[in-house]
C-alpha cells in the first residue's frame, strides 16, 4: 500500500497527492498506490493496518485504532533518520504518530491524557541492524474513510507509506460481512444437448383455459442462431428500417436477445447435485434463487440428467418453488429410479412466452400499413381541435390542446403526448379517456401501459372519476402469473380471476367492456381470446418511451384497425425499454417505438401540433429541484407550477441553505461485494442514508410514505431495508430507479455507493449503474417534490458529468456538506440535449461486474457513446467504440428475472418484470401449427399452439 521512491529535492512531495490535502486515494486504484516499484534501499519500512479481504479494516467511530511502521536498516552502515511525519490525513488531523503505544479503548481516562501523540518524530541514527518502532494511530470522530500518508525521510531516501483505515458506526458495523466475496464460477461441463428429451409431468391446473387463437411457437431458425452465435453481425441490420424489413430487422434482434437470455440462463447450470425425493416430487436446492438469480416459477422446467451421462435427458416441471428449493417432477422412470445419493447434471430454461409474443407482433405490422410505423409515408394531416369542456378543472392549456387534438383524430398516424416528469401525462390520458366516454357511445378503449403498477395507476385515476363512469364497463386485464396478494384489493372487482388465479375472461364478457387496461405482454391475450382488429376505436400506449418496439407493437398489429385512433404517451428522456443483450441494445432494440417517432420523423420532432403535444407545466417540483434537469434534458422549457416555500422539514436536517432543497452529502466510504452475489453495496452509505431519515422523521413532520430512497444495485437496496428493520419503519419504500420512474416522494434520498474509481471506469464503459447513464440520472432526480438529497463520494460522480453539474450546482449554492470536493471536471455541457440515434438506451441490468482480470481487457481510455444530439448547442457525442461480438460479456448485476414475474415490484429491479413469463393457458402444447406457419409464411420450425377447454365466465 505504498512506495519506495528516491527523491533529492528537499521539496514536499507525495507520489499519491502532489499537495498535502488528502482529498480522495481510491485503495483499490492501482495506478495511484501500486504503481510503483518498491526499490532495494538501505532500510525496509512496514505498511500499517494491512488489508482484510482486500479491504481497509473497520474501526468504530470514537475508538482508537493503532498499528506499528517498522524501520529497519539492513545495511552495513549507519543510516541518518531525518524525520518520520504525518504528510497529510483525511480527514484533517485523523492520525498521529507516537513512540509508545496508544492506550487500549477500555483505559482509563488518566492514561488517555497521559498520551502524547505527534505529527513528526525527531532524526536520530539508526545503526546497522537496528529497528525502529513508531505507532500511528487514528480515533475517527465520523464514519467514512480515514486515509494518511506517512514520509520516511532516511538517507538520501524518501519512503512513503499509505495507511487505511474504514470508520463504521453501529449500523454500518451490523452490516459488516463475514463472507468475503467469491466470483461464482459458470459450469463447464459438456452442453445439453435438449433436442430429444423425455417429457416431463405438467402442473396440473383446476379450471384451465384455452384461446381460440394459438400462439406459434417461433422457434429460432437455425441458420440466424449460427450467425449470432458465430459473432458475425446479421446483414439485415445494416440495412435502413423500412417496410420490407421491418419484421426481419426486428426478429433478427429479438433473437439475439434470447440467444443472451439463454446463455446467462445456462451460466446457472449445475453439476453432480443431489435431489430428494418430497412425496410425488423431487426437490433440488437452486443457490441464490431466493435473489432471483435464477428467476423460477411453477410451470418453468430444467433438464436433468445422471451426472457425467451422455443419455437423453429428462424433462423436469417446477412444481412448486420454495425459498431456494424447487420441487419437480419428471417421467415417471426418473422417479422410479432416483435415490437422494444420485448425482445429477442440471440445466435451466427460460421461459419464452414474452418473447414469442413479440415475434407474432412484429410478423403482422404489415397488416397495419405505413401509417403507424413510417408516419412520413402518410399524407399531412391538419387536425381540427374537438371542442370540449372540461371534466376536470386543474387541467392546464398544453393538456387541454392535447385531448382536443386527440378527440379529432380519425385513425393513424398516432397521436404523441410528450410528458416530461411531472407534467400530468397520466391525467391528460384520463380526460381524453373520459371525454371519449362520456361523448362517444360507440367508442371501445384499450389502455396499455409498461408495467403492472403503471396500469393501476391508470385505473386509479380513473375511478377517481368513477360518477362519470359505470364500474362495469370497465376491466383490468391481469397476466395470469401475477401474484393475486399483488393486486390493490379495490381494484379485484375490475378483474377476472378463480382460485385467486387471474385470467382472461371469454370473449362474450370482453366485448361488454368500454375500457379495458392492461401491460403490453398481457394485451395479446385479448386477441388470443377472439377480438379482432378494429374492435377499439382508442388505443393508449401510456409510459411508450419504455417498451421496446416489438413490445409496443403487441397491442397494435394485433388488434389496432385502419380508423383506430393510436395515442402514444411518455417521455423518451426518461428510462428506456430493458434490454439485456447489449448488442442488440445498440442495433435497435434498445430504442422505444415513442423516440423513433420523435427523432426520426420532422412532423414529431418540429412539435407539429397536428402529431405532437409537449407539456411543460410540471406540478411536482419545487423550482430548485427542477432547474438542472429542465436545462439538460429539455431545453429549459419546463415551468416550476409547484410552491416555492421554505419547509419546516428543512430545519430536521439542517439544511444550509433553506431557499435551495437539493443537498449533496459528501462521504467516501467502502463498495463491497459478499459471498458469491455480484451486486454492490456500501454499509458506510446505508448508515448515513438511515441517520438522515431518523432526522427527517424524529419529530414526525415527515410521514414515513413521503419518503423514498433511490439505489442503483439491489444489494445495497437489501442493506439500506435491513438496516431500517431497527427502527420499524415498513411504509418508506427503497428501489432502483426502475421502480420510482412514474412514483413521487415528498423526500427522495439518492445513495449512489460507488467509492472506487476503478469499477466507476468499469460502469463507464458499459453503461451501467446510474452515474454514466443520463436516462437513469434525469428519473432519479425529478422523483423528490420538496426535499432531494444525495449521499455519495463527489470523486467519483464526478466523472460523469451529469453527475458534476448536480454537485457544482449543490456547491454554487452553498448546499454541499461532508468530505473536501474535487476540483472542478472539464466538461463541454449542453443543454436541452435529447439522443435520436438506436444504442443510446441502456439496460436495465444495473451493473455487470467482472473481476480485475476481464475488466483489463477492456480499454477504460475509451467509452461507447451514450449521447448524441440533434441540437446545434449540443455537445458532440463521445467517440464510439463498441464491444466487439468475440468480446465476453461480463457478469450482471441484475441477472434477467427471464421467466416469471417476480412478485411485488419492489423486490425486481425492473420496469415490467412480471410480464417477462406469464404461466396462464396459452402455450401448455409443443406441438407445430402448421396451418398457422403456412398462413404468415413462417419459417420451418415456428409454431406451437394451446388447447385447452375454456371456462365459463363469472
């Protein structure tokens, strides 16, 4: 941890810091530390507080922590000691040097104030052989990272030593892991081969349901699986979108997609595991289930075989799942010969049913014609404001010119609310929906959002105008994986559901309803169920700028006719659609259906009203939370509407500046990792976060539900949940930022957990976490309304510059406490910056971590451009330099919930998991739909249906 270095001049000098402030040592930067060769001299010196797993050791705030620095001279002669200093300490005079060591923590206080401790020890000689002991010391008043460079001035020597030390407190000390952090190794084993395998046994389902229409299967077709699979690039994605290719060009991505999803489904492949036979079961313990990693649900299935055997496998159906247990069951002559001493070979699928979906969805687009997919193929329309009054008062101009727009619309192209945060997209949906309503008799209403908690939203605000509406003609369509506990039980009365069990009610019953609600995935069951093209007169994408366009196209090309009024509503600023295969992201897939309208077409992008209205009112904000985003993201046109006044709560937290609501709290702490979980954490940011939410609550002003703490890894979520289950405090929600994009906090506290530059180069590079990713960064700043405060170390968030601009904005206004800040970053900063190029979208995934060696595999001095703009003010996008198709993609942070829905959203980091794998009735046959197949001109091999009785309505 430090270095031996010649130097004649009598000037300071520090190869870690050229001035005495230690404002930030990343110990994990081996540049900084570890660069240098320790030179043979005449004296060896010790490095103090040694490492623990790689880690600085803990010490309690208050408690002295001591360690001795041995000088040795080893040569033959005597050597001159000149002096032997604290250089400099951060904090400010944390550490002292001393000739005797420091009393014990448990001494009493006469010895305490008997010690003298020191900055500097005098010269003296030390004779050949001889060794010099001296103690350094640190007794930290606060938790953080406690750093000090000592000098050893010896001869015609300079040495310098640098001393770690990581102060917790008691909370973050309950957080301290025993389970040092261990890579989990992918199997290498031979491959299943799973083209021929004995069937398993099916759950069996009371009250099952079949569709009169059946869902192919859509294999993926050998020759594009050995294009991708080989690293070659797929010619069709060179080509420019268009009519011809379209379902080429994005079938092509989706395979690529699950080409990825399976392979980081089969990185949890086992070998020589045990199973145990549970009654008519046989149960198989599956480590890190319980963390979704991988994500199972009763209905999904492995294949298992007798370990080391080259036989045909079996098929095995999940049955049931248990904390990190599952229980399957196989053919029967698997049973018959299974003892709980065999050994097997274990391989996990995913589900594929979102998948297949998206596939049919793009197959037919064709049906729908060039108005909804190339608006600019369409004439130019120039539509006539629908005259109306008002069903809710608070709407403002921009809303009102939206739903008059929207009300003279006669069928495509579609129709695009452009929200920014906070801006009243949803309740601009809601009138149109209710104006419609109410006006038309003949209108039928389809509304679909990205994720199940955006379509009750929806609904909610619906039945907030339930006078106006009659509650049967209104249904909320579930997926039948969806946990029934899940749903608000006001809303079971909107749904179709037995046994607690949701499903789709026939198509007698579907017709009867004027609004339907649902997610993109589930949409599709409407028309599996019998309702044809046309039957909906509106169609409302709501939160459009986060589905991928195969999702976006589920509801449209299978049910959107040539008069059907299409709606679009989001803001593409904001997340976009979660995509896991990062090339794939960067040809297409990564880019929503709402931003290749707005980008790539000049009626959206010029703001045509006849295409496009933007709302710039925004409700939710104070002004000072508002200001930075409305200036990066979207050309300083937002309009602070909510009151600017000084809060109470201000006072709780000692806010330094009470007219400025955005804090910037400044700590260098730990990120760490445990046991084989790949997701990242920092105890000494848990603490701080936990210690500002007792502040904000002690007195009561701050309801526990007004706050939100946004994190970008799930294990710092687990850690921040833990630490709070001390202190009862069940109703304060902790996420990612997935999970607060469309939610509201009056306080959002935002703990980013980076502390090493190493890996925040490392998530540079992939576009990760949310310190590189401005979609991340914009949602998770324009969440709070009255209180936004930021608990990270400046160093590192400086680097992004997005992240810099919040800090120096902070600092500007006198808004910034903790650890010294780092000199201003040089940066070209643009405003009102929006990217119209495929690839700018980021996954989901939070963070794929690598362990040194692949991470030096890749060029940190370079970075894929993530932003680009179509604005003359716009700084120019960073030079590209993709991963190459040969390149191993690293291990994610957040492993793919690819097969089920994942239960409440706050324990998914994701948008729209639970429509990832909906178990319900659609696909329980393998056989070919060569009818089908031959009707679309589907390849060979593409085709699977369901037949299943249906069930009668209740």
């Amino acid at each position: 941890m430090g270095t031996y270095l010649r130097n004649h001049s009598d000037d300071e000098f520090s190869v870690a810091g050229e001035k005495p402030d230690v404002e930030f040592m990343d110990y994990q930067n081996d540049d900084t530390l570890q660069g240098y060769d320790l030179e043979e001299g005449p004296v060896v010196v010790t490095i103090p507080f040694p490492f623990k797993n790689g880690k600085p050791k803990s010490v309690l705030v208050g408690e002295t922590s001591a360690d001795t620095i041995s000088i040795e001279n080893i040569s033959p002669e005597p050597v001159n000691l000149w002096s032997v200093r604290i250089f400099s300490s951060n904090p400010e005079d944390s550490y002292v040097l001393s000739m005797m060591e420091p009393p014990r923590n448990d001494a009493d206080d006469e010895a305490k104030q008997a010690f003298l401790g020191m900055t500097s020890v005098e010269d003296r000689t030390l004779l050949p052989g001889q060794t010099l002991t001296i103690w350094l010391s640190c007794t930290p008043k606060d938790i953080g990272l406690h750093t000090s460079i000592v000098h050893v001035d010896i001869g015609d020597e300079k040495i310098e030593r640098v001393a770690f030390l990581l102060a917790d407190d008691n909370i973050s000390m309950a957080l301290l892991s025993d389970k040092p952090y261990s890579r989990r190794q992918n199997q290498k084993g031979k491959k299943f081969e799973c083209s021929s395998f004995v069937p398993g046994c099916r759950p069996t389902r009371q009250h099952t349901q079949g569709f009169k229409y059946k869902l192919p299967q859509f294999a993926i077709p050998a020759e594009i699986r050995e294009i991708v699979e080989n690293k070659q690039r797929p010619d069709v994605l060179s080509e420019e979108l268009s009519m011809i290719n379209y379902a080429e060009f994005f079938s092509t991505l989706l395979v690529m997609e699950e080409l990825n999803l399976e392979e980081e489904m089969r990185s949890y492949d086992m070998e020589g595991v045990s199973m145990k036979r549970r009654g008519r079961s046989l149960s198989l313990e599956v480590p890190g289930l319980a963390e979704r990693r991988p994500s199972l649900v009763q209905g999904d299935f492995i294949f298992a075989r007798h370990a080391g055997s080259d036989a045909r496998p079996y098929q095995g159906f999940i049955h049931k799942v248990e904390a990190d247990e599952i229980f399957l069951q196989f053919d029967e002559l698997f049973h018959r010969s299974h003892h709980d001493r065999n050994r097997y070979d274990v391989s996990f699928t995913y589900n594929r049913l979102s998948m297949r979906r998206q596939y049919k969805a793009i197959h037919e687009v064709d049906l729908l014609g060039p108005g909804i997919l190339f608006p600019c193929q369409s004439p130019c329309r120039n539509l006539k404001k629908w005259s109306f009054k008002p069903l809710n008062p608070r709407i403002n101009i921009e809303q009102a010119d939206a739903v008059a727009m929207i009300l003279g619309c006669r069928g495509v192209p579609p129709y695009v609310i452009y929200g920014p945060p906070g801006t009243g997209k949803t309740m601009t949906i809601v009138e149109a929906i209710l104006q419609l309503y109410t006006a038309k008799r003949r209108t039928n209403i389809l509304i679909c959002a990205a994720s199940n908690s955006a379509a009750d939203h929806v609904l909610a605000k619906l039945l907030e105008a339930s006078y106006l509406i009659r509650t049967s003609d209104i249904f909320r369509l579930n997926a039948t994986s969806r946990q029934y506990d899940d749903v608000n039980p006001d809303f079971l009365r909107f749904c179709f559901f037995e046994d607690m069990v949701f499903r789709c009610p026939p198509l007698e019953a579907l017709m009867h309803y004027k609004i339907i609600i649902s997610t993109y995935m589930s949409s599709s069951l409407l028309q599996s169920e019998g309702i044809r093209r046309g039957h909906f007169t509106h169609i409302f994408l709501d939160e459009a700028g986060q589905a991928s366009e195969p999702e976006a196209m589920i509801p449209l090309s299978g049910l959107c006719g040539r008069d059907t009024v299409v709606v679009l509503a989001g803001d593409p600023m904001q997340l976009g659609p979660v995509v896991h295969c990062r090339q794939a992201e960067q040809d297409g897939l990564g880019k929503s259906y709402l931003q290749r309208l707005l980008f790539e077409f000049e009626q959206y992008e010029t703001g045509n009203p006849n295409y496009v209205t933007k709302l710039v009112k925004n409700y939710r904000c104070h002004p000072a939370i508002l200001h930075l985003p409305s200036e990066l993201f979207y050309e300083g046109d937002l309009v602070a509407c909510k009151e600017d006044k000084v809060s109470s709560v201000f006072d709780c937290i000692d806010l330094p500046n009470k007219s400025f609501p955005v804090l910037f709290v400044g700590i260098q702490g730990c990120d760490e990792r445990e046991g084989n979980n790949p997701s990242w954490f920092n105890r000494i940011e848990v603490s701080k976060v936990v210690s500002i939410i007792r502040s904000l609550t002690r007195g009561g002003d701050v309801p526990e539900a007004d706050i939100g703490v946004i994190t970008p890894y799930r294990q710092q979520v687990t850690k921040i949940k833990k630490a709070l289950e001390a202190f009862e405090m069940p109703d304060l929600k902790v996420g990612s930022v997935e999970q607060f994009q469309g939610q509201e906090r009056e306080v959002i506290i935002i703990s980013t957990v980076r502390s090493t530059v190493k890996h925040n180069e490392f998530d540079k590079f992939f576009n990760l976490g949310f310190l590189s990713n401005q979609k991340r960064f914009n949602v998770a700043i324009t969440r709070a309304k009255s209180l936004l405060i930021i608990v990270g170390n400046p160093h590192i968030i400086t680097k992004d510059r997005h992240w810099d601009r919040l800090l120096r904005y902070c600092a500007d206004n006198g808004s910034y406490q903790g650890c010294p800040l780092p000199p201003p970053e040089s940066y070209s900063y643009s405003e009102g910056s929006r990217s119209s190029g495929y690839g700018e979208n980021h996954s989901e995934s939070g963070g794929w971590d690598c362990n040194q060696q692949e991470a030096a595999n890749y060029n940190y001095n370079q970075e894929p451009s993530n932003f680009s703009s179509t604005h003359d003010n716009a700084a120019p996008a960073a030079a590209t330099n993709q991963v190459e198709w040969s390149k191993e993609k690293p291990e994610d942070e957040y492993q793919p919930s690819s097969n089920a829905e994942a239960g409440p959203e706050e324990d998914m980091p994701k948008q729209h998991v639970e429509e990832e794998a909906e178990q319900g009735g659609v696909t329980n046959n393998d056989q070919l739909d060569d009818a089908y197949a031959a009707k679309y001109n589907f390849p060979s091999g593409w085709g699977d249906v369901s037949n299943i009785p249906a069930t009668g309505w209740e």
